[in-house]
C-alpha cells in the first residue's frame, strides 16, 4: 500500500551533498523534558518523519504517542488534562481516566485490560498499569544521510513489576523511515517471573478533530456487536451510520459514550486492517496490523461537545477483562521466559489511488 504522495526519486536516490549539515533539518528524533503543567519532568521525544508526519512520544508513560500532526493537520485526540507526569499507583476503579491524555495511543495491560474488578486473585483497576510506567531507554538510532540510511528508531523497556509477581518487560520499539508518513511500532512482551503470568494487550488508538469530523468515514470490517448489548444500544444497531463519524451529541455529554466489539477480518496474509477516511481534507488514516496477535477490535465513539473522539483499539481480548477471559478460558498465560510479539503500523494516505485501496482491503478483508 502506497503512504501518502510516494516517495519521489529525491528520497530514493537523495543528493545531501553541500545541502543538508545535520540530519535534524529533514527529520528525526529529538529528545526533551517538559517544564510546565501537569506534565512537568516527563521525558518526551519528537519523531519527524520528514514526509509532513510528526508525532510526540512519551517516554515516561510506555511510550505512548500524544500529539501527531500530518502537515498542519491534527490527527490525535487530547483530553483537557493532556499529558500528566506517571503516578503508577493509579491503579484502583476507574482512577486510570484522572491520567488519561488520550493521545494518537495508550496502551492498556499487561496484565489486565477492560474495566475495574475484583476477585479471588486480586483487584485490578480500569485497563491496566503500564501507561503509567516510565521506560529506560536503551537505544535511539538517527537517519544518516551521508550513508544513505534513512531508518530511525527509538527502544526502551517498560516493566510491570512487583515481588512474587507478575513481573513483566515490554520492550518496545518505534520506527520510521525518513519521507514515509507512517509510525511502526514493535512489542516484545516477556515474563520475568518464574511462574506463569495471565496477559491482556490493547491499544487505544483516539482520533480527533479535524481527522474525525462530521462525515468521516470509519474504516473497519468484521462481526460485531455493541459492547453492552443491542437493546442498550443507540448507534450500533443495524441499519444505523454508525461508520461515521456525527455532529457532537447531546446525549454523550459527560460519559455519554458507546464501544463496539468487532471479531475483526484479516487479508490472505494474515492482516487486519481498519482506520478513517475525511474526504473533506483527502486524508486517510491507515492501521494495520496481525490478526493472530490481536483477534479484536473495539470501535469507541465519544461524540461529546468538546470532547469529540473515536477508538480504534486492536486487542488480545474482547474487552472483557481478566475476570472473564479466566472464566471462559480465553485468558492467555505467558510461561516464565516466554515472549509474546505485537507489531502494528500506522500508514498516512492523501493519494486518491492509495485511499481508494485501503477503502477496498477493508471491505474485501
């Protein structure tokens, strides 16, 4: 699938010779702590794309990405708190929203994702605590331009960890290529522990304004029903336009709000794909990735005044917690040293052709 307006032969073939004295003036990677607000002391980095993509990640809450912008476009959503320094001790009922920034992603788990509950094996708050832990950074490769290397990357580990367990390690990487608009990210999730770890993964990927705007198309395919049950659904009920995007709505003011549960196609290489489409502006977000690892989707849709998002959010599991993933025998078990992969990939798309072939892999999937 071609991104967004291909690379032209200057990328492929790029002369930087007496043009370009630092690699920062195209694109790449630079690191820096925020000094103001809520977030004061969070370690941040910027990755430019060079290619009109560029996106702030938050090194001190997993990695998370919170801002990114095609060009002067917004593609993220940002909640009023916007980013917060981590308090991983936010962990009880429903207290993970106080830290919540929204942000193109956060990710929720590594052991729990879905909303609070407590059983015989413990209490766990609202999806998880790993978007509250900072990561160790252990490596940041920059584009070299004189060797013709366009990658960069940036990878840390990010642990989940208490004696006597889980004690989990994500390491996570975040990729791109100088003049491709897209966003590649690469998990590795592994238990140090030396007793089996119940695991539960989702991504909570939250477009905004102006991406998500009335008409948007929102782009996904598969069986599907609403999270808490036809008859108490509003928007997803057959024969309803809950593929896209309204005005603002009266009745998600507040915690007005509805999630649906998509068993999500995959291609004949094993891929799902979904995203959205504005023609208004001709930009298209793609997200693709393997359905193996992520069986699910949840499409959420929050169209309150001022508070106007939707979540695409791949999964392990339906959104149904570690209470019932246990019960019904869905729930994963990482075994001592075992190592689970995720890989996902964010694609920006302006190019009619390419818009049109992810609208088509979508419905053929």
């Amino acid at each position: 699938m071609k991104s967004a307006d291909s690379i032209n032969q200057d990328w492929v073939n790029p002369d930087w010779t007496d043009k370009v004295s630092n690699h920062l003036q195209v694109g790449g990677i630079e690191t820096s702590v925020l000094d103001n607000g809520a977030g004061r002391g969070t370690r941040i980095a910027w990755l430019n794309t060079g290619a009109g993509l560029r996106y702030k990640i938050v090194l001190d809450r997993a990695m998370d990405i919170a801002e990114a912008f095609y060009n002067q476009h917004s593609l993220a959503w940002i909640s009023h708190g916007g980013i917060t320094y981590p308090q991983p001790f936010s962990d009880k009922g429903i207290d993970w929203l106080r830290t919540f920034g929204g942000g193109l992603l956060t990710t929720c788990g590594l052991s729990h994702a879905g909303g609070p509950e407590s059983d015989e094996y413990g209490d766990r708050g609202l999806h998880g605590l790993i978007g509250n832990s900072p990561a160790e950074i252990i490596s940041i490769k920059q584009p070299d331009l004189r060797r013709g290397d366009l990658e960069m990357s940036i990878t840390g580990i990010i642990r989940e960890t208490k004696p006597f367990g889980p004690n989990f390690e994500l390491r996570r990487t975040i990729s791109a290529t100088l003049g491709k608009p897209e966003i590649r990210i690469k998990d590795e999730v592994t238990n140090r522990a030396n007793t089996p770890a119940p695991h539960m993964l989702l991504y909570h990927f939250n477009f905004g304004w102006p991406l998500a705007d009335e008409g948007t198309d929102i782009l996904w395919n598969g069986k599907w029903h609403p999270r808490h049950g036809e008859e108490n659904a509003k928007i997803f009920k057959e024969g309803n336009a809950f593929k896209k995007c309204p005005a603002p709505l009266e009745d998600h003011l507040g915690s007005g709000e509805e999630v649906v549960l998509v068993d999500v196609e995959a291609d004949i290489f094993g891929d799902s794909i979904c995203g959205l489409y504005n023609g208004k502006l001709g930009l298209a977000v793609s997200l693709k990735w393997k359905k193996e690892q992520l069986p699910w989707m949840a499409n959420w849709q929050h169209w309150g005044k001022g508070e106007y998002v939707t979540g695409l959010e791949p999964s392990t599991h339906p959104l149904s917690g570690q209470a019932k993933a246990r019960e019904d025998g869905t729930l994963i078990f990482i075994q001592p040293e075992e190592t689970r992969f995720y890989e996902l990939e964010l694609n920006v798309l302006t190019e009619k052709e390419a818009i049109e072939e992810l609208i088509l892999k979508v419905n053929v999937s």
